[in-house]
C-alpha cells in the first residue's frame, strides 16, 4: 500500500544530502487532529533505539477505514485500533492506526493521553513488523512492549 509512497519519497531525497527517514507517517483521517511532528520525533526515537532493518509507514485512519482492512484481512468485522502489515523486502511493512479509536480510548483511560496511546499503537504496530507475536511468544512481544513504553513515555 504505502511502499509505492515511500519509494517514491526516498528516490527523491535521494538526490539530496540529506539522509530520508527510514520512515513515512501519514494522516488520512480528519476527524481528529494529530500532530504528525510529534509522532515523526517519536518514530526517530524509537528507530534509533530498536534499530529497524527497513523503511516502514505509519497510516492514521478513521475507524470506517480500518474496520474494512480487519474485516478484508483478519476476518474480523469491527474497527481496531491498530494492524501491521509485514512488507517486501527492503520494505518492513505499513503500521495502521485508527485515530478514533485511540481517541476513544485515551478518553477512557486515566493515563492515556490520545497521542501516547497512539505512540503506544504505533511501538506495538512497529514490534509486529519486526517478528514479534504476542499471540504465540510466550509473553516475550509484552514484556518488550512494556520496557519500551516505559522508556519512552508511552
């Protein structure tokens, strides 16, 4: 999905001095209102920290959007709050959160604030796409999980 993008991205950054992101974030939702900035200094935090091996993207979408991916994907017919999908190489793979759903649980949360719970979605996002599994791991995916949000606030 978002792999022609970042293609696209990197080969014209190419031509430039400057080194591109190893990742792209990108906002297709407008029912609330992200600071990308926020989340693209995070991402730098967390790439230098966990060292990913390849580009990857982070996608905000509306529940409606991502309610159609679970359903197309995961036979699952709801809304998530987030998906990964493991890429081609060199590619890592796409990070998709749905914005009214962390919405809604910072809402509910006494801790969460939208934009660490969408931090949170987006380590957790990222851990899936480097072959962690919390469904089959043994707790090894949360115990990771749970040292890195401490670590970065999230």
């Amino acid at each position: 999905m978002a792999s022609a993008i970042v293609a696209r991205v990197s080969s014209a950054e190419s031509s430039e001095s400057v080194e591109p992101e190893p990742f792209l974030v990108i906002n297709r939702q407008r029912k609330h209102p992200v600071n990308r900035l926020q989340i693209k200094k995070f991402l730098s935090r967390l790439v230098a920290d966990l060292s990913p091996d390849s580009p990857f993207s982070v996608v905000l979408f509306s529940d409606r959007t991502i309610h159609r991916y679970n359903r197309e994907y995961r036979g699952q017919d709801k809304a998530t709050d987030v998906l990964s999908f493991p890429g081609d190489a060199p590619y890592l793979g796409d990070i998709l959160i749905s914005v009214e759903t962390a919405h809604d649980q910072a809402e509910r949360s006494k801790v969460l604030t939208m934009e660490s719970n969408i931090k949170r979605l987006t380590l957790h996002g990222l851990l899936h796409l480097m072959g962690y599994d919390h469904e089959t791991d043994d707790g090894q995916m949360r115990a990771v999980e749970i040292r890195l949000r401490r670590r970065f606030g999230c």
